[in-house]
C-alpha cells in the first residue's frame, strides 16, 4: 500500500516546473485530464503490482503526462504509407487524389464559391450541375447526378424507381461489399421488394420475364465486382435485360461498382467495360463509385437517361445524400483529367498504380535497396522479391499484377512485431506477412513516401 500512497495528488503534480512549463501553451482541461489518466495509470499499475516506486519518481511522472498530452493534440486520421500493394485499399481511403485535385481543394476550402450560383444570371444553382456536363461528356449519359457514394446511389434510385414495388435481381448478384452494404438490405431499406431469380451460378433470360407481375417495378443488374464465379455459370447482359425491360415496359437499372472511365490499355486481365460501353447497352439508370477505378474522391455517380434522373434531384432523400463543396471541387478536377485518356493514365494515382510495369517496379526497388543500403542500422536486412498485388477495393477480383517486394526484416523481431513496430511509427508504414516474412510492395509506394518509409526502417534502431 505504500507503493500507493507514495501516487502525487493532481494538485501537487500540476505544480511541478516541468507540468508548469507548458501551462502556457495547453489548454487547462486537456492538461488536468492527461494527468488525471496518468494517475489513474500508476494507481492501476501499483495494485497490480507491476510498478515500482523508482517509476513514480517527478521525472517519470512529468514524462509520461507530456506525452499523454502529446498523444492527445496529434491528429487521429493521418498520413500512411501504404505497402500492402492492394491500390483501392478501403480502410487506406481507398484513391489518393491526384494532384490536381489537390490545388483545387487548396483553392476552394477556406473560402466562397459559387455552390449554388448561377454566376451568369445572378440567380440561385444548383450544385449539381458542376459536374453534370462533364460527367456525360465522358459517358455519353443524358443526364447524370453525383451524391455521397454509391451505396447512397443505389439507395436514392431504388427509392425513387422503386419504392413499394418489386425489384428482379439474379441470385447471383446479391453481393455484399464490405459488410455494411448488403443489396437485399439495402433494397429493403429503399422500400422496395427484392425478386431473386435464377440460382447463384445461373440465371437465364426466362428466369426475369416469368418473374414479371403487376408489382414489378425494376429489373437490377449488379456488378458482381468483389468476387467472380466460375465453372459452370451463365449471366444474362444488360444488352439482353434492356430487351426484357422494353417487353414489359420496366426500367432496368445496372450498378456498376467501380466504373472505370478509361480502357486501360497493358493491363493483361483488365476486362472491365467502361461506363460508356455499359450505357451503350442500353440501361436507364447506372450507378458507379467516385474512388474505386475512378481515382476520385468519395462520391455516388449516377448517369441514365434524364426521365429518370430528373425525379431524383427533387427526391426529398437527396438532400441527405449530397456532396458537398470538397467532393465536387475533387471530383471536377479529377474528371478534367479524363477529357484526355494519356493524361488520366498518367496522374491519377490509382490509374498510374494499376498500369505501373513491372519493369519500372523492380527499377525502382533496386534504386530503394541501394539507397537503403547505404542508411540502414545493422540488424536490419532488406532484399527484393517477385510476388503480386491487387486492385482490392471490391475491383477486378481476379486480377493479379507482378510486383517487386521489399523484404525487411530486423534482428531479434518476429514479422508480426516488426509489423506493429512500423505500424507505430510517426508516418505509419503498412505492409503484409507472407510466409512468415515481411513485405512491402513497391506498386503502392510512391517516391514521395519513400522517405517516410527510410525514416520508419531507421527508426527501427531506437527501438531496440
Ligand atoms: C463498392 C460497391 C458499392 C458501394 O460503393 P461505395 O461507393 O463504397 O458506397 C456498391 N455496389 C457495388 C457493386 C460495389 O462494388
């Protein structure tokens, strides 16, 4: 008991010079809670027996609260480098944006914009049609609508198409992206009664046109984009849904998950049709992701044809569901990149990733291995191997891309806590286990990161 006795009161500790010091510079009810936890740390760590009295010494005490305090006024979402080699990383933020985009949130956060102006006329606008051009430029929709991702897309337009009525959708598309979306809880979420046809590895034309009744209100086509089934299997196309549709005067609404812009060309595997070859079969109403293939930032995109899209902008759930300024300042400067193919290819990060060589890749690792060679502390052995990297984000499940890997591993730690040692650097460095080895895949590591990474693996050193 006396180890417990011997515990500082808070008064007492916010007198000491080193807690005084920085009176100044923090705020009072941050401070008292930094120490409070602190105390409450000893206190628990004296009835368990593992403290020590030395452990409570000013010293010690004052250390531990200015990092508490330190810890405190840090940021909780911060920078990481991304070394799993999975491009659409969902809890990585998915797209890094491209630069451009970058000077265009620089230009529009700290202050007005024309939001909802029509600078021409001087009179109210709407903020959607910042985009709305452009975006039919690009896929050759009549009209088009962006809201805050694509399962609020979904949502929206099953809504408003749907609601109170039945929706067709094969057994093979009931995906689930991610846990929290689901397209039978979402479906039941909009109102709408889920019609399942078909089995889950085939569904044929006649499955849809005898599930037909008075009630029918949409036939849903949905992109199976996390998982491919293969073998014995058949699908029936929008080309043919659309047909269906025509027959029974239903519309037919495709969602596209990711939606690529751009065929991309030197990607061996790549077999996703472009937004535009999806429209061209026909649909009313398709939905697609702003930061899967697209490299944007987080946002629903919905094209089709204007009928359709017209009733959605006065949908009184839009309002939940909007983008605002951030998005569409993001998402314009990303599409400008796509009026020319070459240029999209080139500067949106999660294009340039996807199409990198593997030449350029394993160029690239040798640079690093030297440059690393020549800084890194002794007990710490990097090395380059071949291996594969996804596109991840619920994309292109199937597609494998050769890679160069970095192998790092440092003396005395097993992979796992060489793992959580970069984990918990400054600028936390993400890698992946592989056979008990550690790995860091160059496709998602930019040169701008490389010197986070150097100053993780350095960092190693200290740590000991
Ligand atoms: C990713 C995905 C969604 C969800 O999109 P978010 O933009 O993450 O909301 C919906 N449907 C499909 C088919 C997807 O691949």
């Amino acid at each position: 008991m006396t180890l417990l006795n011997s515990i500082p009161k808070v008064d007492k500790v916010l007198g000491w010079p080193g807690i005084k010091a920085i009176h100044g510079q923090c705020p009072r009810p941050l401070l008292l809670k930094a120490v409070r936890t602190v105390l409450a740390e000893l206190r628990a760590e004296a009835l368990c027996g593992d403290g020590s009295a030395s452990g409570l010494s000013e010293q010690t005490v004052t250390g531990r609260i200015l990092s508490a305090v330190a810890v405190a006024r840090s940021f909780n979402l911060r920078k990481v480098v991304n070394g799993t080699g999975v491009v659409l990383h969902t809890n990585l933020g998915r797209s890094p944006l491209p630069e451009s985009a970058r000077q265009r949130l620089n230009d529009i956060v700290s202050g007005y914009t024309n939001l909802e102006l029509d600078l021409q006329n001087g009179v109210r606008g709407s903020r959607y049609d910042h985009v709305e051009d452009i975006l039919c430029e690009l896929t050759g929709a009549e009209a088009a609508l962006v809201v805050n991702n694509n399962a609020a897309a979904v949502l929206l337009a099953l809504t408003s198409l749907a609601s109170g009525k039945e929706v067709i959708v094969s057994r093979g598309e009931l995906v689930e992206i991610g846990g929290s979306f689901r397209i039978p809880d979402l479906m039941r979420q909009s109102g709408a009664i889920l019609r399942e046809v078909g089995t889950t590895n085939r569904t044929h034309p006649g499955d849809y046109r005898n599930a037909v009744t008075v009630d029918t209100g949409l036939i849903l086509k949905v992109h199976t984009s996390n998982f491919a089934i293969v073998g014995y299997t058949a699908e029936v196309s929008g080309q043919e849904l659309v047909v269906i549709g025509k027959e029974f005067s239903l519309p037919v609404m495709v969602d596209a998950g990711s939606g690529n812009l751009v065929g991309i060309p030197d990607l061996p595997g790549f077999v996703e049709p472009t937004v535009r070859d999806l429209l061209r079969e026909g649909p009313d109403i398709l939905t697609f992701s702003g930061d899967k293939l697209l490299g944007g930032p987080q946002a629903g995109i919905i094209v089709g044809r204007r009928i359709f899209i017209d009733p959605l902008k006065k949908h009184p759930l839009l309002r939940a569901v909007r983008v605002d300024k951030l998005t569409l300042a993001a998402l314009e400067a990303t599409l400008h990149l796509y009026r020319d193919e070459r240029q999209a290819l080139q500067h949106v990060p999660t294009l340039r990733m996807l199409t990198v060589s593997p030449t350029e890749l394993e160029s690239r690792g040798k640079r690093l291995l030297r440059r690393l060679r020549k800084v890194l502390p002794t007990g710490v052995e990097v090395s380059l191997v071949a291996g594969f990297s996804q596109a991840g984000g619920g994309a292109l499940p199937l597609l494998e891309l050769p890679t160069t890997l970095l192998d790092v591993a440092h003396e005395g730690d097993s992979p796992q806590q060489l793992e959580k040692k970069l984990r918990g650097c400054k600028v936390p460095v993400l890698g992946r286990i592989s056979k008990e080895r550690y790995l860091l895949d160059l496709r998602t590591i930019p040169d701008e990161d490389v010197p986070h990474l150097v100053a993780a693996l350095l960092s190693l050193a200290d740590q000991n």
